[in-house]
C-alpha cells in the first residue's frame, strides 16, 4: 500500500520515502537555503557536521544538527558572508521549525546548534515522537526510514533503517549555477568533506547494527560516518529488557543471572532461618531437661 495523499513521505512495502514529486517543488526552497550554507561550508575550509537524533534517558526524542568552522586560514574577505550563511540557516530552523538555535559567528571557530526535542511520558510515545521527526520533510537529512517498535510487558523491540543521500540534495539545489571555478572548487571540497550521524537509543542488548555500537546505561550509541559523494545507510535493532518494576534491567542474561543470584540467597536465607529454629528448639528443649 501507498500512502500518499495527507502525508509528506510516503510508505511502500513498510518502509517510508521522501520527495514525493507533488511536494517536491516546495522542498526545492529549503534545499536551496541548504545548499548555501553548504557553499559557505565546505568552501570554508576546515568544518565539522554532525547530526544528532534519538531518545534520551528521559525519554526526549531529539534531532539536532551541529556546525563547526575554523575560519582561521579562510580571507577575511569571506567572513562576512559566511557568518550571514550561519544566521540565515539558524533563524531559519528557529521561526519555521520550532528549533532551538545557538549561534557563535563573534569568535573563531563559528558555530550552529539547532536541536528541535519533544519530550514523552512513555517509551512507545518517544519511538512516535522520533518517528515524526525523522519523518518531517522540512528538517530531516534523511531519504528512507524504517522505523517499527513493538513492546510487550517485559521487552520492548525496535529496529531503525535510515538512508541520507548528500549528493542528491545537493543537485535539487541551484549549485550548477556557481561560475566555473567556484564550482570546481565546489566539488573538490565535497570530496574531503566530513561528518557524523550518531544515532542513540534506549537499548540493554544490541541483536544487528550497521556500525559500531557502544552501549552504556542501557543506551545504545552509534556513530556512522557521514558520506557527501554518494548514499548513507545505516541500521539498529534492539531490545529493552523490564524488570518487574518497570526499570531496564539489562540483557537477558544479566536479568537470568540476577534472579539466580536473589533466588541463591532466598535460598540461603531460608536455610539460615531453619537452622536458627532448630538451634532455638534444641535449646528450649536442654532447658526443660534440665529443669
């Protein structure tokens, strides 16, 4: 089934797609904002990027984007221009988006923060919230998303399938435009430039991942470098493990081990307590004894 119509991607096969053609043309205008910044970027010099999205310990689903430029071997004569480029980017995201934007562009190295959170009372909300998110077609960096969620009283599963393609937003947008020598300069720094989607989930064992992942207090972590020739995927299932009380409890291993550990000392408990009783028997009985 497609869906289509009401709706800004579109799902095909349980998956969903972005840059449906009707609303292409109203991307176009956000990709062109976009792609002036990334002029401004890469011609720049030395600039990190990195975009941030994912569930937070306290259930905050989040995405943000975070730019760094050393303008420190770059003419003066382009500063100006670039700091412009920052302050349209960032009041952008603010006034249309509902992000929350810090800028630097006083001191070197300019800097952006936006981040856009949504805050969840629950772990099923938070995968929604993110799901709305990554699905947004007027801020995510993201082209597919296969995103599902299934929870149960004692384990929740998730798996997350993402794809970012840099080079085709980057030809939706009017860089042809550029003069010869610019564009060349254009696509070289394209070549060498860098950057990081890290992705963070709420997770105590990892079953499948496209890249590395470093968990740590019952969060998932993943790093996957970002590309600006050519497509992007990457790919997380998990599963959060509940103890009685609700509380991550870790693997399912560690959960096993746990009960045998409460259930060794039950055990021991019980074993103690009798041994008392019958101690304490004993003794009522050698006083009678003797009485």
């Amino acid at each position: 089934m497609i869906r289509e119509a009401g709706g800004r991607w579109f799902e095909a096969g349980g998956r969903w797609f972005c840059f449906t053609p009707k609303r292409l043309m109203k991307r176009l205008k956000t990709f062109m904002v976009i792609s002036l910044v990334l002029l401004m970027i890469f011609l720049a010099g030395c600039t990190e990027i990195e975009i941030s999205a994912g569930i937070d310990a306290d259930l905050t689903a989040y995405l943000s984007y975070h730019i760094v430029i050393d303008v420190e071997e770059v003419d003066s004569r382009y500063h100006n221009t670039i700091k412009r480029a920052l302050n349209e980017i960032g009041w952008y995201y603010q006034e249309e988006y509902n992000f929350v934007v810090q800028l630097n562009i006083e001191t070197n190295p300019y800097s952006v923060n936006m981040s856009r959170r949504m805050q969840n009372s629950s772990l099923e909300q938070a995968y929604q919230s993110l799901k709305f998110l990554l699905t947004n077609e007027d801020i995510t960096p993201l082209m597919t998303l296969d995103m599902a969620f299934q929870t149960s009283e004692r384990q929740s599963k998730y798996i997350l399938s993402a794809t970012t393609d840099i080079p085709y937003i980057i030809s939706l947008s009017n860089v042809e435009e550029l003069s010869p020598a610019m564009l060349q300069q254009f696509k070289e720094a394209i070549e060498t430039g860098e950057g990081n989607i890290t992705l963070t989930l709420p997770t105590t064992e990892v079953y499948d991942s496209s890249h590395n992942v470093n968990v740590q207090n019952n969060q998932a972590i993943m790093v996957v470098p970002l590309s600006f020739t050519d497509r992007t995927d990457f790919e997380l299932t998990g599963t959060i493990n509940f103890l009685r009380d609700g509380t991550p409890g870790g693997s399912l291993n560690e959960i096993v081990q746990e009960q045998y550990r409460l259930r060794s000392f039950a055990v021991l408990a019980c074993i103690a307590a009798l041994g008392l009783f019958v101690i304490t028997i004993l003794i009522i009985i050698l006083k009678r004894k003797r009485a």
